[in-house]
C-alpha cells in the first residue's frame, strides 16, 4: 500500500505546531535539592543562660523551587526530569493562585519566623517536662537567621531548630559527635507536621555528609528510594527525635 506524502502546508502547520508546544510556558514548578546548613553555625547563639557546645553537627535543609513568575518551557521540563533529582509539580501546587516572587519571600519570612518562636516553646516545653536534662529555669533563647529564608520552605526547619536548642541547653550530649540532618514543622507541644521536597533534602543531606535523617511521619509515604549510607528515622513529636537520637548508636 502506498501513502501520499503530506501536502507542504501540512507539513508547516505541524511544525510550527511541535515548534509552538516545546517552547510555549507551561504552568509548572520544579523542587531541586538545595543545601544543608549546620544550625550550629551562627544560626543559634544562647544568652543570658548557661550553654554547651555541640559535638557533633545539626543541618536545617532546604530545597530550591523555581520562582511562581518563570514560566518553563518543554524542554527544562524533560531535562528535570531525566536528571532524576529533581521534582516536576504543577505549579499550582507549590503557590495559591495569584502568588508573586515578592509576596512569596515574604509569606516565607514569616512563616519562618513564627516556626522559630513555636521550636523555641517546644523546646522550652521539652526541657521543663522532662528534669533529668538539668536545664534550669529562664531560658532565653536569642535567634540569628543567615540563611535565605525564601528556600529553606517557610516552617520546615522548625524541628531542627526545636533540637538544636535542646543540644545547646542541656549538659548531656544528644549528637555524640554525629552529623545529624532532619526536617519538619513543630507545634508548641511538639507535634512534627510533614512538609514538601523531602526525597531532595534528603538526598542533599547525605550529599553533606549526614548519617542520619529525622523525617516526619506524615512524609513516610513519599519517600522513595533513598540514597545509601543514610539511616531515615520517622517520627512523630519533638520527643520521638531527642529519644531516637539518644537511643541510635553510632
């Protein structure tokens, strides 16, 4: 059986078709593993209050995410996703309508400040449940923020930030000389909430060097395929991480 060419008008329309759909904008975002920060390193400092140096290392993770006002194009789409370490979402997924660059850094500012001050409660809160830390009372607890707080995913860090207080205020040695890294929100009485990215920051967690990574129990689900060499520890309250770090051996 024989087949006709395609007449040329065809075929141009079909080009500039194909042309039009590879570089059209398309409504996505994608998440790439960001950094890892050790919370030890002028993230945190104590005052007014007796503190202990930490032996080991604590990282607040982060994730980048393309900002809602780029628009992608087919092929950036199909190169993160044959890189394999990188997350295609719709971009309605990662901002509410109407969200702009501006209105996102400071929604993010925000969100990081009042996860901040719900850590410092749950760890004041941890430490006044439980004695046999040896914290005495007036806590205060002075906050210094270095990090670009627009990729760190607003409340994410609060766990993180929850024990880092708790290492800095009690003699005992939760790290033990382990590098740490984890992620999560927090409540005041130390519920950890789950948060977006967790496969990339626990990829660049252990990129950093990290042995063990504290995940929330509401991301078990999602993750997938964790790189080796890294021991994932899900947990459910601020208790469920200072108790899975005393009791793992290094």
């Amino acid at each position: 059986m024989r087949f006709s060419p395609l007449p040329r008008i065809v075929i141009a329309i079909l080009t500039i078709f194909f042309t039009c759909a590879l570089i059209a904008p398309l409504p996505f975002a994608i998440v790439m593993p960001g950094s890892a920060q050790n919370i030890f390193d002028s993230i945190i400092t104590v005052k007014n209050q007796k503190s202990y140096p930490a032996t080991g290392r604590l990282d607040l993770m982060s994730v980048r995410v393309t900002t809602p006002n780029n628009w992608l194009i087919g092929p950036e789409i199909l190169y993160s996703w044959l890189r394999g370490d990188e997350a295609i979402y719709p971009r309605a997924a990662i901002y509410p309508p109407g969200t702009t660059a501006e209105s996102e850094k400071k929604s993010a500012t925000a969100d990081m400040t009042n996860s901040q001050n719900k850590a410092i409660n749950s760890a004041l809160n941890f430490l006044k449940a439980n004695p046999q830390y040896g914290v005495t009372k007036n806590l205060l607890v002075e906050k210094n923020i270095h990090f670009d707080v627009k990729r760190t995913g607003g409340p994410s860090g609060g766990m993180t930030f929850a024990i880092g207080v708790i290492e800095l205020l009690t003699p005992q040695d939760i790290l033990r000389a382990r590098h740490i890294a984890g992620t999560g929100s927090i409540s005041a009485d130390g519920t950890i909430g789950p948060i977006g990215g967790i496969n990339e920051k626990i990829r660049s967690a252990r990129a950093a060097g990290a042995e063990i990574f504290l995940a929330p129990a509401g991301n078990r689900k999602e993750i997938k395929n964790p790189p080796e060499g890294i021991s994932i520890v899900i947990v459910s309250t601020l208790t469920d991480a200072i108790n899975a770090l005393a009791l793992s051996h290094d």
